[in-house]
C-alpha cells in the first residue's frame, strides 16, 4: 500500500520545532507528550519521529531500531505515569473509520480512572 505522508499536520510541526508540547519524554526515534484535551486524568500521546500515517504504515516501512525504541517508549511512558497498575488504555485511531484526526501516528495512553468498556455501540 502507498502511504502519502502530510507533513504540515500539527504533529510534524511539534516535531520540527514550530509549535509547543508538554514534552514528557523523548528518545532518539520517538516523542511522548501531553494531549492537549485530556479526556483522562493521564493522556498521553506517543508518536515515532519518523513520517509515518498510521501503525500499518509504521508497521510496513519503520526500521527495527525504530519500532524497538517506540515500543519500549509507550512502556516507559506507562510506567512514568504510573498507570501500570491499576491499568491503562492505549488507542491508535487510523484513518477514516478509525477517527483519525492527526495524520502521523500517534498511541494515546489513557489511565488514572477506570475507563470503562472499550467501544460505545456503533452511533
Ligand atoms: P486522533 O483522533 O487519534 O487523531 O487524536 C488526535 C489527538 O491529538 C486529540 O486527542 C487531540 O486532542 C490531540 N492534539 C491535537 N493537537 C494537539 C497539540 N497541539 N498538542 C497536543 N495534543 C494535540
């Protein structure tokens, strides 16, 4: 599948400096931020530095040493929060169906309450 990157979307701009973020942690291929509408107690974003559109595309295209350092990354990003217990959710909305507002993927962490059942009925 080809992916088509856009890169004026408000991660890419985060990354290149442009506009601000809550940075909570960064590593050499990935960045971990607060969302700016929190809709938990924690609301995290990780996102890889790399120009990816969604995990299939990540999944697809990233090298090794990007995929290891982004998953260590949502773990280290749990463990900072201290949502590892009681527990926690992680979301990576893709694309159309998905509700996919940012086209560069990103992983919510959601936590700090209890979350509830993981989809609302189709609306
Ligand atoms: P999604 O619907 O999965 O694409 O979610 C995009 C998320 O990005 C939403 O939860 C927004 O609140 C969040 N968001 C949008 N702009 C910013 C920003 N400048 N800084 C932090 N989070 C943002």
């Amino acid at each position: 599948m080809a992916y088509v990157y856009d890169d004026q979307n408000v991660f890419a701009k985060i990354l290149r400096g442009e506009i601000p973020c809550n940075k909570v942690l960064e590593t050499e291929h990935s960045l971990a931020f607060a969302d700016i509408t929190p809709q938990a107690p924690v609301h995290l974003l990780v996102i890889p530095k790399g120009p990816y559109v969604c995990y299939a595309h990540f999944a697809e295209e990233a090298s090794d040493e990007e995929i290891v350092d982004f998953t260590r990354t949502v773990g280290e990003v749990c463990r900072d929060a201290g949502v590892v217990e009681p527990g926690y959710r992680l979301i990576s909305n893709a694309r159309q169906h998905g509700h996919q507002e940012v086209p560069h993927l990103h992983v919510h962490v959601l936590g700090g309450r209890a979350l509830g059942p993981m989809l609302h009925p189709a609306g």
